[in-house]
C-alpha cells in the first residue's frame, strides 16, 4: 500500500481523522519540505527536511546508548550554535554502519549545502552560502544495514523542490507521517503563551513506537519555537524538562542507538533578549514547552507496537525522585504487569512483585496501590472496599492510572507506558519484512 496522507485516514488507522490532530499553521523562520527516496520500496514519504532560512538557535539531547547512529556521531562534531537545515532519514537508522556511514552522511551534506546555497541565491536577497557545518542529521529505521546515501543524494533536488515557505495542518501532518517507521499515528502538539508582550509559537511533532526507554530522550522528537532565545538558554531548557516527558515514558524496555530530541528556535518573535533561565518572563515558556513534550512523550507510550493502552504509574510520597523513579518503571517495564493489563486481569500480585523488584527500601505498612479511584492495597493490606468486579470494569478502559502511595516522604515521579499485546510480537518478528 502506498503511503501517504489520503490512506492513512482512511485505512491504517479507521479511528483517525485530520480533525483529531491540534491545528499547527505557520511558524516564522520555518519551512518544511517532504519527499520519498524510496527506500520502503512503496514510494511514501521518507525524507523531511526542516529549512531556517536565516538560522535557527538549537539544542540537542542525545541517545546514552554505548553503540549511536553515524548521524549522531555527525552531529556532536557540529559546534555551531545556528544551524541551517535538519534532514530526517527513515528505514535506516544508519548505525553499525562504521566509516561508510559516516562518510555517507558526508556526502548528502555536501550536496544538500550546494542546493540549499543555490536555493539562497534564488530566494533570497542577500544569499548566504550554506555550509555543511549548518546541516544536522537524524535517522531511524533498521540498524546495521547499508545506509543508502545514493538513493537520498538523488532525491535532494526533489525534494528542495518541494520545500513549503508557508506550514499549515495538512503539511505538518505529512511532516509528522514522514519521520514515522511502525508508528500507527503521527504524533504533533502546540501550545501558544508569551514572553513578556510577545506572542510564542512552540510546535512539536515525534516518532516512536518500539525500542523506547529512557537513557535521555528514546525517540525522535522535533520541537519549533519563533522565541528569541540563545541555544544556551534552549539547551538549559530541554534538559530541564527532558526527565519528566521524554524519559518518563518506556515500551519496551529497549534503548535505541539513534535517539534525539531536539529544539529550534527562528527567533522571529523579536521577543526582549532574556539572559538566564531564571528570568520570569520565561515561566510561561517553560511550562508550554513542557506540555509540548509531554503531550508528544505521552503520544509515543500510548501507540507503543501493539498497544490497546496508555498506562501511567503514579508514585507518590517517596522518600527520593530516583526511587519513585525506580518504582514506576519496574512496574512500567515488567511484562507480566504489561500482559495483565492487555488481559484487562485486575492482578494486582503483579504490582506488588514489580513494587518489591525495584531495590527501594519499604515501609510495607504506609503502601497504599489504586487502579484508578479503586482501592486495593491500604497500609499495607488489602482494602476491605476492594471489589474484583469493579476493577475488571476499570481495566476495560483505554487509559490505566496505577497509583502507587509509598508513605515515605514527600517525592513523586510518573512514568507512562502501554501493554504487552500478541500484536507487539507480530510487528516485531514482521518487522524486516
């Protein structure tokens, strides 16, 4: 099947419509081109290029991953703090690729910075020359296979061609289907705020759907702002909020080799210059960006491969955030939670064992566990107001709260991720082919 906008709503996903999706427009500073190099053999859209005419400050996290994709590798050696273009790949993550990866990464830059210069030249009044050291990277699909540079190189052109100066809904939309590989549904999300006077755009869109857990970002998720801030000041920021949104989310338990989330910001806000993150002309920024990449982090755990549910695990009143932390993804990343909830089984033995796992210290008389507003275990016990029917009638539903009360201290952390379907080992075993 051809992929592309058309079929997607009308087939891939039968519960999708354009109208589901926040109505991201126009963002100053910004053009989007998509096109297809083919490289799914069934000429949909796998190439998407992010064009700042002028420049955009950004900021970057990165994969912990020991083993990272050569476009990775590329872009930790970019130390300008503008750069010109992001160019995403699809069905090759071009990792364990070595030298010839690195050096095909080489060459698409070289090329793409001749025809952006070209297009400057064109479009511009005072063209500037486009350089390679503008030019960042990301890539996601297969790992280990030959990264086709060739087939991308010659698809530049096109796809230049096919650069939007002026963004709307539908364009963001093929953005968002571009960068997709077994995701069932693009992933976008805006919020609108101000900083002082000023009137701030913050768009974001992502992909993930397997290999995702938390070692700094696990998936790919492009967030656009017309703010006038430093790439200091964004990197300030993406860290700040990376830790409850991106890595707060796991599907699998799996961390890939290319993993990225990064911010832009065009700067045609013409906001007052702001100094330090600690200035409160940014509070409302901070929170929006916040809600930008916890709407996307969400997104990418609720269609995990194969899931029917979106699962958030909620830990409260620890004595640390990192034991909270620790507590929620042991519940989060244990198939045997993962498989009851796809049963819709009220299990709640299986918190308890993914609860005990954790390494925390316990004080098992303050434990108190909800599935949603069900009481289950209070003080340690089992609630006397527990009813096992009410619980299977609460695990029907398509978004799960556990909610776990460890009675120590103050700290809370939520994680969120889905359940463990035979359809994950389908897509997966499928996934090559």
């Amino acid at each position: 099947m051809v992929f592309n906008i058309n079929n997607f709503f009308n087939s891939r996903d039968k519960n999708s419509k354009i109208g589901d999706f926040q109505d991201l427009d126009h963002l100053n500073g910004l053009s989007i081109g998509t096109t297809t190099a083919n490289l799914y053999g069934n000429k949909r859209d796998d190439l998407v290029l992010f064009y700042f005419r002028e420049g955009a400050n950004y900021a970057s996290v990165y994969t912990q991953s020991k083993i990272v994709s050569e476009n990775i590798k590329w872009n930790l050696s970019i130390k300008n703090k503008k750069i010109r273009a992001l160019l995403v790949n699809t069905r090759n993550a071009n990792a364990f690729t070595g030298k010839k990866g690195f050096d095909g990464i080489k060459s698409i830059a070289q090329n793409l910075s001749e025809i952006l210069t070209e297009k400057q030249k064109l479009d511009e009044e005072k063209p500037e020359k486009i350089k390679t050291n503008e030019l960042i990277f990301a890539s996601t699909g297969t790992i280990g296979e030959k990264f086709p540079s060739e087939k991308i190189i010659s698809c530049l052109p096109d796809l230049i061609r096919k650069i939007k100066y002026t963004q709307n809904k539908y364009i963001w939309i093929k953005a968002a289907m571009g960068i997709m590989t077994t995701d069932l549904k693009p992933k976008m999300s805006m919020e609108e705020c101000k900083i002082g006077n000023s009137s701030i755009k913050i768009y974001g869109i992502a992909k993930g759907s397997g290999m995702i857990y938390p070692n700094m970002a696990t998936t790919l998720g492009f967030v656009f702002t017309d703010a006038n801030l430093s790439s200091s000041l964004l990197s300030q920021l993406l860290k700040k909020n990376i830790s409850t949104t991106f890595n707060a989310i796991s599907c699998d338990g799996d961390t890939s080799t290319n993993d990225m989330v990064s911010i832009f910001a065009t700067c045609n806000a013409k906001n007052a210059e702001i100094k330090s993150i600690n200035d409160p002309k940014l509070k409302n920024f901070n929170k929006s960006l916040n809600s930008v990449l916890l709407n996307l982090a969400k997104r990418v755990a609720s269609d995990g491969e194969g899931a029917s549910k979106l699962v958030t695990i909620n830990t409260i009143n620890c004595n640390t955030e990192e034991n909270a932390k620790k507590i929620s993804f042991s519940v989060a990343n244990s198939p045997l939670v993962k498989t009851a909830i796809a049963g819709e089984d009220p299990n709640w033995g299986r918190i308890i064992m993914a609860i005990g796992k954790a390494n925390v210290k316990l004080n098992l008389k303050k434990l108190s566990i909800k599935f949603g507003k069900n009481l289950i275990i209070q003080k340690g016990e089992l609630s006397t107001s527990f009813n096992e029917d009410e619980v299977a009638e609460y695990m029907k539903e398509d978004n799960i709260d556990i909610n776990i009360d460890i009675g120590t201290g103050k700290k809370n952390f939520s994680a969120y991720t889905m359940d463990l379907t035979k359809k994950y080992i389908e897509i997966n075993t499928d996934y090559r082919s």
